[in-house]
C-alpha cells in the first residue's frame, strides 16, 4: 500500500440481510435501534462509498454497530444473525476489495462454544480479520471463566479481538434513579466499561496464559492512558481498600506489573473526531507501535479524526504506522 493509505481499522455496516433480521427484533432494541435506522450510511453503500471517494486512497475494516446480538437473540437465533452477518460481511469484502480491507466477524456469545466455531468458520472460511465482542456482555463480565474458550481460539487462530463497550442508559448514573440522564451512558459509561474490562482482563491472569493475545480497545483505551496513575501506582495496594474481598493473591499471580499488561493492549483513534489532548495522551500511554487510525464512521466523522491525527506532534513514520501500517500488520497485509 502507497504512503498515503488510510486504513480507518473500526468503522460499522449492517447488511441489507442482516439487519432485515434484526429488525424483527426490533422491539427489544430501543433507542439505539432507532439512532441506526437514521444513519443511512451504515447500510447504504452508495451514500458510504461517495463520502470515502473524499479521502483518496482510504479503506475501512467493518464491524456490525451496537446493539450486540446478545442484547436480543440467544442461542441458536443469535448464532444464526452472526452467520448472516459473516456471510454477507464477507461478501462485501471480496465484491468491493478496494473499499473494505478486511471484516471483523460478530458472534453470539450466549452460546459459548457456537460462537468459537463460528470465529474459527469466518477466519478459516471467509478470511476475517478478527472478532468483535461487547462489554458488558449480556450484563456479564469477559473474566468470567466461562468466555475463555473463545480468547482461547482467538489467540491459537492468531487474530485480534476488536473490543466494543454496549452500555445503555439502563444503568443508571446514580441508585436514586432508573436510567442515566443526558447520555451520559455513552460519554462517559463507554470508557468506563472499557477501562473496567481491560483490567479484569489483565487481572484474571489472561495475558500469562495468551501471551500473543490482541485486543484492540475502542475508544483509545478507554479511560486508562489519563488515568495511568490510579491505575498503576494506585492499584499497586490491590485490597487495602476492601475488608469483605480477598484481594491479597492477584498482583502476586501476574507475572509482570498489572500496567505492563495494560500497555500490551492495541487501542484506536475514534473518539469521534476529538483534538489532538486525547490522541497524544493515548499515543504516549500505548505506543506508536500498539495505535490503529480509526473513525467510528458513519456514527462518528472521518475528516475531523484524520486531520487531529495529522496535527499531533509526532515523527512521520510514527504517523503513518498509526494511519496504516500498524493495520497492515494486524490484517496480514
């Protein structure tokens, strides 16, 4: 690929046949099923394909957007949606190959082992990049022992795992009420949810027993690059801010410093077209080698994230790992 690639590694579509299935369930799905049908370029291709003619030689890698399919279908329904979002995800890619660089395939996660079948069909079959999972899942944490089997397949495949948060305004930001207000849900929720995985992640011992495991992280990681300080140095005293829980054995079970874990995570630039203060947080916390360019388009905007990118005060060959060749390497380019 020439020096002036741009690979956005997160953007979301919903197909044609994938979403004619998910809007039977659309009952369920509330407010954010309703924000999806008024994005037209998330499933118009047309109306997508004339605003990326904007940015020259630029290509996305696709994802489905919120809501999770564990949110409304289980079992064997939600596997089937995965399978047809695959499917025609995959079709996509090999139809229009100078638009899509690659897919990254969803799966159904109430059904464990269906969804680790369903990872090792799309890598081997359709030639997904990667997988996507939400956090929370279902209302579930990703430590629980019962989603090892897919890091797992995810780490003996070889292939990353895209990292998406799913709060909603059900959780409510204080006990005295039913729902969060003013969205901040997804301002802020979004981050925390997150940062909080990345940590139980890190904290469950995964990374010791995957060592080549990827997770790309939405968002820039969440919260942890500002809050690198608590994080690290404050939770070096894992307990001592808790008599009902035994804390005492985590930190000694890891077998480096639980930050060092932290900065082994991938993380991207969607954060929906924001300054250069984040991009430089992120970019100084992770690591030029560990950045991947992307947008959130269509829900977030494309030119605002590149020229912030291009604004932020780092060497050129930094730069154009972050816009693409970090991408490469991950998608086997």
């Amino acid at each position: 690929m020439s020096s002036d690639t741009l690979i956005d590694f997160y953007c979301h579509l919903s197909p044609e046949r994938f979403l004619q299935e998910m809007n039977k369930s659309a009952p369920k799905l509330g407010n954010i099923a309703a924000r999806l049908r008024g994005v037209t370029k998330i499933h118009d291709l047309d109306a997508r394909f004339r605003e990326m003619d904007e940015f020259g030689d630029y290509k996305q890698v696709i994802s489905l957007p919120n809501p999770p399919i564990e949110d409304f279908a289980s079992g064997g329904a939600g596997l089937t949606l995965a399978r047809i979002a695959n499917d025609a995800m995959a079709e996509l890619c090999v139809k229009h190959p100078n638009r899509f660089a690659g897919f990254v395939a969803a799966l159904s996660l109430t059904d464990v082992m269906g969804s680790v079948e369903e990872a090792k069909r799309a890598v081997k079959a359709l030639g997904a990049a990667g997988v996507q999972i939400f956090t929370p899942l279902a209302g579930r944490p990703l430590d629980e022992p019962a989603f090892e089997p897919l890091f797992a397949a995810m780490a003996q495949l070889d292939r990353p795992i895209w990292l998406h948060p799913a709060r909603t305004a059900a959780m409510p930001d204080y006990p005295a009420e039913q729902k969060s207000r003013f969205e901040m849900w997804w301002c802020f929720g979004w981050p925390y949810d997150t940062s909080v995985a990345m940590l139980r992640l890190v904290f469950s011992g995964l990374f010791d027993r995957y060592p080549n495991l990827k997770i790309i992280t939405h968002h820039l990681g969440g919260m942890i690059p500002f809050y690198d300080g608590r994080v690290g140095p404050g939770l070096d005293v894992l307990g001592a801010r808790t008599s009902d829980e035994d804390y005492s054995k985590i930190l000694p079970s890891l077998k480096r410093p639980h930050l060092d874990y932290l900065r082994d995570f991938y993380a991207d630039t969607a954060m929906f077209g924001g300054g250069v203060h984040a991009l430089r947080c992120g970019y100084e916390f992770f690591g030029a080698d560990k950045v991947v360019f992307a947008t959130d388009t269509p829900l977030g905007p494309i030119k605002p994230a590149i020229e912030a990118l291009k604004r932020l005060e780092i060497s050129d060959a930094d730069r154009r790992k972050i816009f693409s060749g970090n991408a490469e390497k991950l998608l086997r380019k």
